[in-house]
C-alpha cells in the first residue's frame, strides 16, 4: 500500500506511478486559528448547516484553550484533477 499525503498536489503521483489515478476533487475553504487561555473554552466542535450554496462552518475548541474555525466555499469552488495540477504552493 502506499499513502500519498500531499494536500491538493496528491494528484500529482499520478505522473510518479505507473498506473496509479488518484481520483480526487478539491474545495476551497479557509480557516483561522484563535488563542484563548486554556481553562476559558470546553472542548468540543460545533458543525452549522449548510447554506443553499452548500458553505458550511465548523468549529473544534480544543484543550489548549484553541479555538480552529474552517469553512467551506460551498459548490462553487470546485477544483478537478487538472486544476489541482496547475495550484501554486502556498
């Protein structure tokens, strides 16, 4: 077995291996990180339902007082493998 943990560039093995598809779609999304002292949050997540245009916000407190919020662009950022190809590092 081989585990291609490359983000959005996995489908890049595709040119590595022979034989090898990766069929994978790509969402585009953002998250932010906030710090709070770690006794002033439970933790837990939190998930909102999605819009009419399929976005969403979830949200996971942590022990460490971190609260991560990511969401989701919805249906309308949808990459395919040939757009994933072309996606600069960032």
């Amino acid at each position: 077995a081989v585990v291609v943990a490359l983000g959005p560039w996995s489908v890049l093995a595709e040119d590595w291996f022979e034989g090898i598809q990766v069929p994978m779609v790509g969402t585009q999304g953002t998250s932010a990180v906030y710090a709070h002292p770690p006794s002033s949050v439970t933790p837990g997540p939190l998930f909102c339902a999605e819009d009419a245009q399929g976005r969403h916000l979830e949200v996971f407190s942590r022990p460490n007082g971190e609260v991560y919020c990511v969401g989701g662009a919805g249906d309308q950022k949808i990459f395919v493998p040939g757009q994933l190809r072309a996606l600069p590092p960032k």
